[in-house]
C-alpha cells in the first residue's frame, strides 16, 4: 500500500497541471493576440490583448485585490460590458 501513496500523489500532480485556463478567462479564446502590457506606478498591471489591431480584452492586476477584466464585446474598439451602469463586484469573504 505504502509505494502506491507516491505514485498516487504524482498523478493527482498531473492531473491538477492538465486542466486549462479558468473558465471566466475571457483571454482563452483568443488567437494568436498581441499582448501589450504595461505597469503603473501605483503597482497595478494592465494586459492589453489585441487581434488584428484591434482591442479585444484588458486585463487589469490591481496591486492589492483580484484581476479583473474588461471586454470589447460590440467591436468598437472600447472596452464596454453591455450595461449602462457597471458594476464593482469584489469578493470580500470566503469560507470553505
């Protein structure tokens, strides 16, 4: 029982590393994107990804705090989400 724990534990390994990019990854479906990143001051990274020239995804890695991002969804070149108003989601607890 005891040499079948390692062998075990390098296929849990395994397949932990096998999955993919996160589902809400809006940067996953992308080909081929060009990606412009560029640091601020403040600590804060922003991603752009572009396809063809045109701006697709920003992804934003605040300092402190989750990442985000913003999509181009009706193609004009502008990172909208398809409301007037847009929210501020933040998840401030979490219990297992």
């Amino acid at each position: 029982m005891r040499p079948a724990l390692p062998l075990l534990l390098a296929l849990s390994m395994t397949a932990c590393a096998s999955f993919g990019p996160a589902a809400d990854d809006p940067t996953a479906g992308l080909v081929d994107p060009q990606v412009i990143r560029s640091e601020q001051p403040n600590g804060d990274v922003i991603e752009e990804y572009r396809v063809n020239g045109r701006l697709q995804v920003v992804k934003v890695t605040p300092a402190r705090g989750p990442v985000y991002y913003l999509q181009d969804r009706d193609g004009d070149g502008r990172p909208d989400d398809g409301a007037p108003v847009s929210p501020v989601l933040w998840k401030l607890f979490e219990w297992d």
